[in-house]
C-alpha cells in the first residue's frame, strides 16, 4: 500500500473515474440537491446515486462514523479490511463524500448566482 500525497481534488478524481461517477469538470452540470433548506442547509435533501435520497446531516453523519470505524480498525490492526474499504470499486463511502462535493458545488453555484443571501462560502 502506497501513502497517498495527493490533493483531495486529485482523490476526488481518481475515484470518480475508478467509481464510474460524474467527471469532475462534469460536476457542476449535475444537480443533487432536490431540497433546500435555507434556513439549516443539514437539513437539504440531496440525490445520493443508486441509493435514494438523504440529508446533507445524515451524509456527513454517516461519513464520520465510518471513518470512525476505519480508524479503529487500524488501531486493531485491521489495515486490510480499511484499505478494502476505501479503495473498494462501489464504496458507499466514496459515493457519500462525491454526493457531498457535488452538493456543495450546487451549494455554491447558487450562493454566487445570489440565490442564497447570508449563506457564507464554506457552509458544511
């Protein structure tokens, strides 16, 4: 296993090409959120692909409780079963963390497009 010292963006690539998913120039194109809440953006339901839709709140909920559960792994040297995790071809992991760069990319196409007043850059 190789230590990976690439940027975020280029992970986020990798996976998305390895996954099948929406190319990242593509990613503004498409659309997850299909309800937005103004008032507690948490609250906004987006589009997770293949699986429904969900809340912004209980995608990164759930995104942190696995990564919870990673870490412990490794603590309980289990690096197989985390690697397997994270580079698996249909991690839902990896399908949740897309759903939510592409929520914060309509997030903020509409923050710029002055959709949103008094909604900051970095809301999630």
């Amino acid at each position: 296993m190789n230590q990976d010292n690439r940027t975020i963006f280029e992970q986020y690539q990798d996976v998305v090409q390895n996954v099948g998913l929406v190319k990242p120039e593509k990613a503004t194109q498409l659309k997850v959120i299909t309800k937005l809440d103004k008032n507690d953006l948490d609250k906004s339901e987006v589009l997770v692909q293949g699986m429904g839709v969900h809340t912004i709140g209980y995608l990164k909920q759930n995104v942190a409780n696995k990564f919870e559960d990673l870490a412990g792994r490794i603590k309980n040297n289990e690096p197989n079963f985390t690697y397997k995790r994270m580079y698996e071809k249909y991690s839902v992991l990896k399908l949740f963390i897309e759903t939510l760069v592409l929520a914060e990319k309509d997030i903020e196409h509409m923050r710029k497009a002055g959709q949103l007043p008094g909604i900051q850059k970095r809301f999630f």
